[in-house]
C-alpha cells in the first residue's frame, strides 16, 4: 500500500526530524546507522543490501542521495524501490537509475574535476521524465536572468558582512542581554497540511534543543545535546548522522547572532530577494565543518526573515528553507514567535504561544538514549 506524500512528511515533521524519512523501509534502514563516529565508517556496500551504484560512499550518505534523487524527479521511494524489499531489482525505473547514476559521475569527473555541477535536477527538474523539446506555450516560466557572480567588488553599495551581522545583533537586543539567558523554553503549535499539534521546544545555553511534539499517533522527540542528536521514528530511536549532526548544531545555537562568527570563517554578501514585503541583504556563510548557509536579513530593522542551508550528498545538495517571523521581544531579547521549515518536499510551520526564559530544564531531557531503544 502506498503511502500519501502527505502522509509520509507528517511522520517526518512529527519529530522535528532533521533527516527525510521517506517510508517505513527507509526508516528501518536509517534506524540502524549509529551516532558515534567510527574509525572506520562502513560504505554502503558494506551495510546495505545489493548496492552496485554507490558502493563506496560512506554509508549514512545513501538515504541522504536517495532523498536527493526523490526530490529531483518529484517521485517517491517506491517508483524506483518495492515497497519493504527495497534490495530487490524488480523494478526497470531502479536499474535506470543506476544506470543515470553512472552518467552523471561520469559527467561530473570527465567536465568538472569531479565537483558535483550537474546533477539529477539538471535535467528532471521535478518531473519523472525530462523534456527535451523546448515548450512553445506563451506563458512557459522563464528562467531567471542571467547575473554574473563578481561578489560585493559589482555591488560596491552593499554593506560589508561585519555590518550586516553587527545590526543583525544589535536588532536581537544585543550580546549582553542575548548572553543573559541561560535557557528558553517555547510552546505552541505545530502545523503541517491543515493539521495542528501541540509542540514544546526546550533551548539551553550554548547549544542544546529539544523538541517534543505530540501528533495523534503518540509523541515525538527530536534532540541535540551539543554533541550528539537523536529522534524517535515508529520503530524506535534514530540517532543522528554526522551531516545531520551538523545542521542540528545550527539549530541548536541559542547565542546564533553572536556566535555566528565564531562558527563560520567566510562570509560574502549578495543582494537578497524581496520576502514577504522585506527587501533583503544576503550573506553566504561557509565553513569545511558545518553547512553551508544562505541569511537573508531585513535591510531595515536587521532581524533574520530567513536562513538557508544545504546538505551535500554524492550526487547533490539538498535544501532546507526556514523563513522566520512574527519577532517579539521578552526579557530584552528579541526572537520569532513563528517559524515555517520548508523542503523538497513539503513544509511545516511552528507558531509560539507561551515563552519562558531562564527556566530550569530537566538535564535528564539531554541525556541520549540507548541505541534503537523502542520508543
């Protein structure tokens, strides 16, 4: 039986999932990878069954890739996989696949020194099937005009990143009131589909965060102490990734507008997009160890309206979207009420009712579970 795509991304954002679950065989292939770095990692050959295509990315890389290839053609796990038995060969789409796989490394080694520049969106663009012949419809969308990339030296009225990222502080209340709370504790609702729960999200200094939200199929935990992060999915718990670790961490920053220097070494500025009625500077923060960030800030008050970042896989990057609203100050400090996540494949907003700052938190709440404990 196939799962509706709607469906299928509730289980996801039920825990504030930082990885894409995208059926109940890859989450049981996902619940068996391990939180602790190995000195040794095992290759997807190694840990999974019947992998001819990947053999040699790191394992915890393949459900990352797959997610990747799903959001590119605008399909689900099972046009290529059966449903269950997804080591199976049954399906012609699953050794097309290998097949575009094959074609597009080599592109990538033979054009591009192996940099990952076209990929399985190059071509598919969301659809199952590519379109060849160039659409003849008056009101086909157009793409985007060309710029080219000469950085702030063609844009010599953008503020510098240091000014950005000082008025970005300064319109949070500043460091001092931001480094005097010590921990944040939010309520509110959860919403994705037409389709409300309750959620809490619990913050302490300098970057622990979790969350707990309470769908009608039972509550979800999506958590990251600082060092490692975990989730519970329908067969137990998932403990994070190295990637997913990475991008849990930003979330995870309570201190983020005065510690974002700290995390990132390069940064570059852009124009931004118009958001929601807010024209935008954009500043690009990259660094070898965390993921890549796109900021979009207000070009009047300062704040942050909207981060995003994106995980690199083997054969593309994927893109997550959280736009931030709603700003309110409490104790000095001021911080979005509202918050909408968005992926390839779906989106899901929080809304904040009731925050308390400097509140005791249970450390136990912080303490890992046993691996694949049942929830």
């Amino acid at each position: 039986m196939r799962h509706s795509a709607t469906t299928k991304w509730l289980l996801e954002i039920a825990a504030m999932s930082f990885v894409l679950l995208c059926t109940s065989s890859v989450s049981a292939m996902a619940q068996s990878q391990s939180a602790a770095p190995v000195e040794n990692p095992k290759t997807a050959e190694q840990q999974y069954k019947n992998i001819q295509a990947l053999k040699d990315i790191p394992a915890d890389q393949l459900i990352p890739s797959m997610q990747f290839i799903s959001a590119s053609l605008g399909v689900e796990c099972d046009f290529c996989h059966v449903e269950h038995e997804m080591q199976k060969d049954d399906k012609k789409e699953k050794v097309t696949a290998r097949k575009m796989i094959a074609m597009e490394l080599a592109i990538n080694k033979g054009n591009f020194k192996n940099e990952v520049e076209v990929t399985c969106y190059t071509c598919h663009r969301g659809a199952a099937h590519p379109v060849g012949v160039p659409v003849l419809l008056a009101d086909a969308p157009k793409p985007a005009p060309h710029t080219h990339d000469e950085g702030a030296e063609a844009n010599p009225n953008l503020p510098s990143a240091d000014q950005i990222l000082d008025k970005y502080l300064a319109a949070v209340g500043g460091p001092d009131a931001l480094m005097k709370v010590k921990s944040r504790v939010q309520k509110g609702n959860l919403e994705a589909g037409g389709i409300q729960f309750p959620i809490e999200v619990y913050s302490q200094g300098p970057d622990k965060r979790l969350s707990i939200s309470h769908p009608q199929g039972g509550e979800s935990v999506t958590a990251f102490n600082g060092e490692v992060g975990w989730l519970t999915i329908r067969n137990g718990i998932h403990m994070m990734t190295g990637s997913e670790r990475e991008a849990a961490r930003i979330d995870a920053q309570l201190y983020f507008p005065a510690r974002v220097r700290q995390l990132y070494k390069e940064f570059q500025v852009k124009p931004g997009e118009e958001i929601e009625g807010h024209q935008t500077y954009m500043v690009m923060a990259k660094d070898a160890n965390l993921p890549a960030l796109q900021l979009y800030f207000d070009q009047q008050s300062g704040l942050l309206v909207r981060q995003m970042r994106f995980a690199e896989t083997p054969l593309g990057r994927n893109p997550t979207q959280i736009d931030y609203a709603d700003y309110k100050e409490i104790d000095g400090v001021k911080i979005p009420y509202r918050w909408t996540l968005t992926r390839p494949n779906g989106s899901f907003t929080i809304k904040v009712d009731q925050v308390q700052q400097n509140v005791a938190i249970d450390e136990k709440l912080f303490v890992p579970p046993k691996e694949n404990a049942p929830k």
